[in-house]
C-alpha cells in the first residue's frame, strides 16, 4: 500500500537540501553539489525500493525493475529533482518520490508486473541555469548534440558541456545517452503549477496537451555614452528600446484570445547598469507559450517584427538568438481515457485540463503512448519558495499512479 509516513518524510528530507546561502526556497541548480545530493538521496530511495541503477551520459538515473518477462517493453515513470533559484520542495519532487514510492508498495504488496519497470530520474528540467528547459529528456530521446552542448551557456559563462565534465560525465559521447528500449507507457506526476484544480476543488487532473516555449534572446546594440553630456536627440538608449520591446511582448501575446498565448519578457540586463551611463548593451530573455503551435507561431513572429521596427525607428542595431522552439503536445485520446479510468478506479475525483508549463513528458509522446498527472498547488504557486501542495493529494496521485503502473503493466493490456 502507497505509505503517506514515508512520502512525508521523504519530502521533508529534501527540504532540507538547498546550496547555503543562495536565498529562499529550495536552490538545486542542475549540476551544482545540491542537485547531486538531491540526486543522490532519490537514487538510494531508488535502490531501496529494490530498482537496479544505472546513469547516461547526460546524468539521467534509470531504476530498473525487473518483470516476470523481461522481453516485454518497459512501463517507465518518473520526474526530475532539480530546481530553480529559490524554487519550492513540489516542482518535480512531488513525481519522483510518487515514482519510488509505486515500486515501493508494489514489492511490499508482493506484486511482480508482467513487464519490466524503469522508474526515471530526469537531470537539468529546469532552464533556470542554462535557459532551455527538460535537457535530460531531450538527451534521452536523442535530440541533443556535442555542439549544443558547448553552446549552452549559464550566466557565468560554463557551458552544459563543462558541467557535465565537472560531474564526471561522459559530454563527447552524449549520443549514447539515447534511450533506445521499446517501452510500453510512460507516466509523470507533478504539480499543477497553475491555479485551475484549486480553484475548481479538484484534486486530480489528467493532462490532454502541454504548450511548449518558444524562447530568444535579444541583444539590443545601443551606446554607453555620458548620461550629462549627451543630449536627448543624440542618444540610442538600448534600455529605452528595451521597454518599448517589453510592452510589445506583453501586447503581442494579450492579443491572442483562443487559443491563448502567454508571453514573458524574465530576462533584462543593462550594461554598464550605472547611474551615469546611458545603458549601451541590453540583453533580453523572450518567452512565448501556447498549446497552439500556431498561434504561438504567429505570435513570434509579431514580436520579432515589433523588435525589428523598434530598433530600426531608434537606429540601434539589435542581434535576435533563437534559444529554443518547441513544438505543443497533444496527447493520445486513449491514454487520457485510460489515465480517466485510473484515477476513477483510485477512487479519486479529476478533470481533464492542459498543462501551460513545460515537462519532460513532452518529450516522450509520439515516442511511446505518454500521460500525466497533476495535483493542486497552493494559490497555484510555483518557482518559488512559497510553492506547497498537500500530503492528501500527494498520497491520491501517487495511488492512481500505481493503479496505472500496475494496470498497464499486464502483459494482456493494450492501449
Ligand atoms: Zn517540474
């Protein structure tokens, strides 16, 4: 039986792991000493739980457990345990101890499925440190090259491809992390992340699709000259344009309706950033979601435009960098169905929703028939070191889960 006591205090320990000093919240920064310690109090949970380990060349740790016929494809599950800065204990957390914890209960309960089990512990979901988000995934499914990850930069200048070497990791050799075993289901639990199952009561949601970012950088090239001595029609100002950028941002995406977009301007920095410099250099971080590839297209291009006619009118040269452009997610009708039927056999109620935050799980649709599940946060907060969810809906989830898992898992069972 899925144990609440365990879960409890599982999330408790992890509270306690953060880099000291680093603020609020939890700070696991992928590839930083916390998000190894993290990793590696999940991966002796893994083992615990009797799942044989094993790690890619990207970090990604794999608990294998064995089926009564290991010929059969693997049912894989599982999250991702790295944070943002001053993030919460839920993001991410909340589906990997559910994943431990369905294994866990399954041996205690003396039931050995029918096909294998890979409960899978992702490595750098969040874009917090290198601005492209569920890397370990994209790894996996063969989508990442030595040359991305030399390109792949923080704020500090360490490329994904050094920290991967700083961890001991093999970065020359990524293409072996493709993960290449036919498998029959997978499954992420998380947070909703959003305000929609609170607001409606509802402890479960099954997800029907997942927006996905399109990301850019943009440099705006203006001139750092003397804010005393240089006259207002003689200024290129790269933060003036900035702001104008900004609102056109903001404007862009509030004009899309239905299907709607969201887009976020999180990333301004000014150089020099004195007081008696007009700012020269500004670098922006565009974030452009939607669970419509084509309306987020179209909004893309809006902006692009609007950054285009901005810096031409103030003639400021500008640089746009695409980052990333994932493609939205739907998922397959018949495992929302089934995933329905899971959470009504859990005895737990649910509605069907999208997911406006990214996942790893996007990754895997089309690879393999791929469902999720979300539980309620606080005031729908995330990212942030006030994020909370309850141990009651932490405990249903996980429940539908192993219903899932178990289920799917028959050798007789098709989608
Ligand atoms: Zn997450």
């Amino acid at each position: 039986m899925v144990s609440r006591e365990r879960l409890e205090q599982q999330l408790q320990h992890l509270q306690t792991i953060t880099t000291p000093g680093a603020g609020e919240g939890i700070n696991r920064l992928a590839f930083t000493e916390s998000d190894e310690e993290g990793r590696r109090y999940i991966t002796s949970l893994m083992e615990e739980a009797g799942l044989s380990i094993r790690q890619d060349a990207f970090g990604n740790v794999i608990g294998h457990l064995a089926g009564r016929d290991e010929s059969l494809p693997a049912v894989m599950f599982g999250s991702h345990s790295d944070s943002v800065p001053s993030g919460g204990n839920f993001d991410g957390i909340v589906g990997i101890l559910a994943a431990v914890e369905v294994v866990r209960s399954m041996k205690e309960d003396g039931f050995v499925p029918d096909c294998p089990l890979e409960v899978v512990l992702f490595r750098c979901e969040e874009s917090g440190r290198f601005g492209t988000a569920t890397l370990g995934s994209r790894a996996m499914r063969g989508e990442l090259t030595t040359a991305d990850l030399m390109r792949f930069k923080d704020k500090d200048g360490i490329s994904l491809y050094d920290a991967l070497e700083s961890c001991g990791l093999d970065p020359a050799h990524i293409e072996t992390a493709k993960y290449t075993r036919p498998l029959k289901a997978f499954f992420e639990v998380h947070i909703e992340q959003g305000k929609v199952l609170e607001h409606r009561k509802i402890p479960l949601g099954v997800v029907t699709g997942i927006a996905a970012p399109t990301r850019m950088r943009v440099y705006i090239h203006g001139n750092a000259d003397h804010s005393g001595a240089t006259p207002m029609p003689l200024r290129h100002d790269g933060a003036c344009a900035a702001a104008e950028i900004i609102l056109a941002v903001e404007k862009a995406a509030a004009a899309r309706k239905e299907p709607p977009v969201v887009g976020t301007v999180g990333i301004v920095r000014v150089h020099p950033c004195a007081m008696n410099v007009i700012p020269g250099e500004v670098e922006l971080g565009i974030d452009i979601r939607s669970i419509s590839a084509e309306a987020k297209a179209s909004t893309v291009a809006d902006v692009k435009l609007a950054v285009e006619e901005i810096c031409a009118r103030r003639d400021i040269p500008v640089t746009i960098e695409d980052i990333s452009n994932g493609t939205p997610v739907v998922m397959e009708e018949p495992v929302v169905k089934f995933l329905d039927a899971m959470c009504e056999k859990a005895g737990v109620p649910y509605i069907e929703m999208p997911s406006g935050a990214g996942h790893d799980t996007m990754h895997w649709v089309g690879y393999v028939p791929a469902g999720m599940l979300f539980i309620p946060c606080k005031d729908g907060i995330s990212h942030n070191p006030a994020e909370s969810a309850e141990l009651d809906d932490i405990v249903r989830v996980t429940r539908a889960l192993s219903e899932a898992v178990r289920t799917v898992s028959a050798k007789a069972f098709s989608f």
